[in-house]
C-alpha cells in the first residue's frame, strides 16, 4: 500500500470510531500535520479552522463531529 493510500485508510478508520465525517477527520488531520495525538486535541477540542476547511472539502450540507450534526448553512 502506498503511503497516500495508508494515510487515506487510518484517517478513514479514525473517523469512523469517533463516528465523525471523512470530511471533518481530514481537514483535522491537515491542520494537526498529520501528528495524530496533535489530531486527537483538535478533535476533543475543537478549532475554528476544522469546519470551513471540512466543508471545502465537499458538497454536502452536513458534516457529522461525533455526535453533533454540523449544517453548512452554520459555518
């Protein structure tokens, strides 16, 4: 597996046990460079940048950050 692949399919696994969009799990890791504990802070955390970067990412009118539904119309 090349290494883009590898990354796709943690961030992928990541998303999905903490039940939050693709989206939103990648834009997470591009702000914490990758570091998935720096991830992991954002996550529990939050940060202003995660949400406009995520929607940027995609065409959809929700996002999901673990339990809360995110409506583009918020952001």
């Amino acid at each position: 597996m090349n290494p883009m692949k590898k990354e796709l399919h943690e961030i992928k696994s990541w998303a999905t046990v903490r039940q939050t969009s693709l989206e939103i799990a990648e834009a997470i890791f591009e702000l914490a460079n990758y570091d998935e504990v720096v991830a992991e802070q954002i996550w529990q955390e939050g940060s202003d940048e995660v949400l406009p970067l995520a929607f940027s990412k995609t065409n959809a009118d929700q996002l999901f950050w673990g339990e809360q539904t995110i409506e583009r119309k918020n952001v």
